[in-house]
C-alpha cells in the first residue's frame, strides 16, 4: 500500500493504533521469515561440497546410445 507523503508525516508525528501496530509487526515478520528462508535455500545451493562435478556425469550422458521412445497410436 502507498501513502502520501503528507499521510506518512501525520503518522510519524502522531504514532499508530494499536491494530496498525499489529499489522506491521505481523508484516515485518512475514518480512524476516521470507529473508531467512532465502538465506537458507542460497546457503544450500552454494555449498561448497555439494556441487556437481562437471566431468564425471556429462561423460556418460554424451557416450550413451540413444533409445527412441515407443509411440502409442
């Protein structure tokens, strides 16, 4: 949601109800939780010891024949 600048002003000067109060810290934790969980998920996908090395499976994909698939009428 976005509010004028005016708006935000009155609210800086004058604070939040309670209920407002409530829907930001709700929406800051939304906010945190989406942070840690993407911090989690890029620590996992660049570990270090968890790559695929890029010359022990491509070898076999490339050398082995290929097989047509059977096709259903």
């Amino acid at each position: 949601m976005v509010y004028t600048l005016s708006y935000q002003m009155y609210k800086c000067e004058h604070g939040r109800s309670a209920a407002e109060q409530r829907a930001a810290d709700v929406r800051a934790g939304e906010a945190a939780a989406a942070l840690r969980d993407l911090r989690l998920f890029l620590g996992r996908a660049f570990r270090p010891g968890h790559r695929v090395r890029s010359g022990r499976g491509t070898a076999d994909a490339v050398t082995a024949p290929a097989r047509a698939l059977p096709t259903v009428r």
